[in-house]
C-alpha cells in the first residue's frame, strides 16, 4: 500500500490540471461576455446617436417654421 503522501502527490498533478482547465473555460466564457456585451452597447450608443440626431432635426425644422412664420406676420 502507498504511503499517504505519495497517494496525495498522484491526485495532486491531475486536480491541478483540472482546476486548471476550469478556470480557463470560465475566462473564455466571461470574455465572451463581456465582447456580447460591448457589441450591445456599441450598437445602443449608435442608436442614441440617430434619435439625437432626429430630435435635433426636428428643432431645427420647428425653428425655421417659426421663424418663417415671424417674417410672414412681419410683412
């Protein structure tokens, strides 16, 4: 029979590739994650971008309304 601590030494080499291996599929998937969600954000800050840009257009084409209505009522 083996003596404990060598028994020990055997599973030790194999735990440790196994943690080992774990802790890489975690890192993989958390960097997964976190690309998903960047690509998210990405995407909602392009979208922000384009309502910005329609509300922007619209104050401008209400200014311009405005203003033409003010000349008009001027003459």
């Amino acid at each position: 029979m083996k003596p404990l601590a060598a028994l020990c030494r055997s599973f030790a080499a194999p735990a440790a590739v196994a943690a080992a291996m774990m802790l890489a599929a975690c890192g993989a998937e958390v960097a997964g994650a976190a690309a998903s969600v960047g690509s998210l954000q990405a995407q909602q800050a392009t979208q922000a971008r384009a309502q910005q840009q329609q509300i922007v257009d619209g104050l401008k084409a209400g200014q311009a309304a405005g203003l033409a209505r003010a000349a008009s009522a001027a003459d």
